[in-house]
C-alpha cells in the first residue's frame, strides 16, 4: 500500500535527461528534477551554459552532469544518451524541451528558417524519445523500469499566431506524435505526456516583450502578465513523479488563461 506521509513528488533513484537545459524552461526544469531527488543530465549546445546550471544544482545538493547535443543530429543523441549512462545509468524520465523559434510571416520565411525549426523542434523531440525508449525497452526486459517522456508543446499548437506557421506546425506536430508513441509504448511502463505552456519570459522570446507590440500583447492576455518559469514546476513534478502513474497520451495546458 503506498505511505500518504510519504513526498509524492520525491524522484530519488530516477536518472533524468533534460533538452535545452542550458537556459529557460529547461534549465528550471532541470533544477527542479534535482532538487526532488533525480539524478540530472543537462543536455544543450552551450558547454558553458551547462556548466553553470550543473554548479547550482550541486550547490543546492543535487547531482547533475553535462553533455553537449544537437537533437537534430541522431549521432549527436546516441553519444549524449552512451555519455549519460555511463556516469547514471539508463536515462528513465526524458525531458524534451530543447526548441527555437524563428518569426517571419510564411512569404518571407526561408526554406532554411522553416527546415532549422522543424528539425530542432519536431525531429529533435522525436530522436531524444526514440533514443530513450529504445534503451528504456532494452533496459526492460532485464528489469522492470518505470519510465517517462515528457514533450514540451505550446499553446502555438493550436492556436494560429502571425510569422509561427512553422513554430506551430513543428509544436502540433510533436502533440500528434506523442499520442502515437504513448499507446505504442504503454505495455512498456513508458508514460508520454505533453505539457503546453502559454508564453512564459525566456531568452526566447524577452526581446519581443521589451517592444511596444510585445507590451501590447501582454496586456491582451486575460491576467495582463508573463507566466514565469516557476509556473510549469507542479506540471513537471506530476508528469516525473509516481503520481502521474496512470497518465499516458495525456497534453496538460499551463497558460495562465492565455488561450481560454
Ligand atoms: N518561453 C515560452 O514562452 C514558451 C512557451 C511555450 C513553449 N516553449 C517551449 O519551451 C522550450 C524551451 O524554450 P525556452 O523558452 O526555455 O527558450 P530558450 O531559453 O531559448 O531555451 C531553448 C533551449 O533549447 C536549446 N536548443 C536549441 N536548439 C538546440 C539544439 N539543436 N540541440 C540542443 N539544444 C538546443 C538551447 O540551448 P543551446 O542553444 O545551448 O543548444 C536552450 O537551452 C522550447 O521547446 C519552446 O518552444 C516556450
């Protein structure tokens, strides 16, 4: 029977991979994962960046350790996920979060800005989750594991918004593919989920915000803010945890109202 006293959220024993952990929503939610107790790999381009993310978590008592990937390169994942476990152990909660966007209405957007965010935010969520529930299965049928994918969309899924035809297409795109690796993988103890945030103040988008347009936008939005980073963090700790254990195929919208 399970302890009610117990944390629900505790993640001791987990070995979490986080994408884009080298700033934004990746970064926090890397810090969360280790402050619950997971063992964190923070993977992103930016060593640097990594590095400094590693240095907080272990000041605040996690474990954590770096690699350098580019999730559109699938060589670049089968290197990320060997280096992961040959510090950890077998990655069992995927966090894919890594993700750019380019703005720029559809006559004037290039071949190459609509192929760059396909392929880091479609193709790249779809290599980071294939590399980890093949060594998840793998790792299965030697023990039983529990396992986890987390994508992360966007309110832009669905709802149209000038010079993101790309952004959104590559965003519904993953919401679709997660429904299919969810019942694809459900007899193998790996849950996939979705979390779609609404927009949140990042590295991504806080020069959009500090225009006039950017302002005007925000005062549209039904409680006239920015979400913060911190906003996702119970959405996070639900998906990761044991309490989502009967959650799978699941999109669960953060956005402050913005959509409603
Ligand atoms: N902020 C929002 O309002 C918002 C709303 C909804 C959804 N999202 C989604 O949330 C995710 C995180 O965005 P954010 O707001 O935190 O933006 P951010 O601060 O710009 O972070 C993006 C992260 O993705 C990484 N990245 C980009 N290309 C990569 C590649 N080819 N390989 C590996 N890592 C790569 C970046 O690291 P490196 O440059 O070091 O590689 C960075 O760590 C994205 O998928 C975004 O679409 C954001």
């Amino acid at each position: 029977m399970t302890d009610i006293l117990a944390d629900p959220f505790d993640l001791t024993g987990r070995i979490a991979l986080v994408t884009g952990a080298s700033s934004g929503l990746g970064a926090r939610f890397a810090r969360i994962l280790a402050r619950h107790g997971a063992k964190v790999v923070l993977a992103a381009r930016r060593l640097d960046r990594l590095d400094a993310v590693r240095n907080d978590i272990e000041r605040d008592g996690g474990q954590a350790s770096c690699v350098v990937l580019d999730v559109a390169d699938e060589h670049s994942l089968t290197a990320a996920f060997d280096a992961a476990e040959a510090v950890f152990g077998v990655v069992d909660t995927i966090i894919a979060n890594a993700g750019v966007s380019i703005s720029q209405r559809s006559i004037a957007m290039t071949t190459e800005q609509f192929d760059q965010q396909i392929a880091i935010n479609l193709r790249g969520p779809f290599l980071t989750a294939r590399e980890g529930a093949r060594r998840l299965v793998q790792a299965g049928s030697r023990e039983k594991r529990h396992g986890r994918i987390l994508f992360i969309t966007s309110i832009l899924a669905t709802a149209p918004e000038v010079g993101l035809a790309a952004y959104g297409a590559s965003k519904a795109g993953v919401a679709q593919m997660s429904r299919v690796m969810a019942l694809e993988l459900v007899r193998q103890g790996i849950n996939v989920n979705v979390i779609a945030p609404g927009y949140i103040e990042t590295e991504m988008n806080r020069d959009w915000f500090l225009t006039e347009s950017g302002a005007a936008q925000v005062a549209a939005f039904p409680r006239r803010r920015l979400m913060r980073e911190a906003d996702l963090d119970g959405a996070l700790l639900y998906f990761a945890s044991d309490l989502s254990r009967a959650v799978t195929g699941a999109m669960l919208t953060v956005d402050d109202g913005q959509s409603i």
